[in-house]
C-alpha cells in the first residue's frame, strides 16, 4: 500500500470511536446507567461517553458530524469492555436494569488472554460484550 513497507505508525491505543446512534439521550442514559459511563459535552453541544482514558463519540444518526463513516448506521457496532467487577455481579446489574442478556458467562479469548464474557445490546442494537480477565 505505501512505498516504505518498514515504516511503522507506532500506534499505542484507541483514542476514541464513533457510535451512530438514533436518539443520543436515550443513548447516554443506557451507557450512563448499565456500564457506569460519565457523559460528556464538547465542541458546545456533542455528547460522548467517557470511561477510563477512552470515550466514544456519539453521532445523530441523519446529523453526523464530517466526515464520518461512509455508511453511517445505528445498530452496526459490535463493542467490548472490560471491567475488573465478577460477572455475578454484571449480570445481577444488568437483571436489576432490565437488560436481556443474550449470552454467558461464557470463555473467550481477549486481546492479551482468557476471558469470560457476556453479552446484551444497547438501545440501539449494538452488540455489547462485557469481559473479566481475572475470572478466566
């Protein structure tokens, strides 16, 4: 693709992602409520979701910001979190919550090792994975 095939980026993390979604308050309401994110305003009037040094920018899906992805589309997510609390007590969380856990504790195989996970969806219909390291 590039005429150095040497040259590296060096890249060391994701700063941020984007989440096309449908409805931004019914968005962070959910991300603030089950995973415990703080949101956020920036640039006077954009909201994201911020937890640890990450967050996910949020786009009115019909009023992206540009530019932006080329088939911007709520639902289309497939997102993963960690957290270090047993997933006893994320499913009790999600239960209490009323959100439908689709799957687990099942074993998966994380970025940097074993993990157990669960999955639900957001409002939206993204994928939400959430995974323990030290349960693994």
């Amino acid at each position: 693709m590039g005429k150095n095939p040497s040259m590296s980026m060096n890249i060391k993390a994701i700063d941020h992602i984007v989440l096309t979604v449908k409805n931004i308050d019914s968005t962070c309401a959910f991300y603030a409520q089950v995973l415990g994110m703080h949101v956020t305003t920036f640039d006077k009037s954009r909201k994201a979701l911020s937890f640890g040094t990450q967050k996910i920018n949020l786009h009115q899906h019909g009023q992206e910001s540009e530019p932006k992805a080329s088939k911007p589309t709520p639902g289309s997510a497939d997102l993963c979190f960690v957290t270090a609390v047993p997933l006893s007590d994320v499913i009790e969380h999600l239960k209490l919550n009323c959100v439908e856990l689709l799957e687990g504790p099942v074993q998966r195989t994380g970025a940097v090792g074993a993990v157990l996970a669960v999955y639900f969806r957001d409002p939206d219909g993204n994928l939400i994975e959430v995974l323990n390291y030290e349960s693994a």
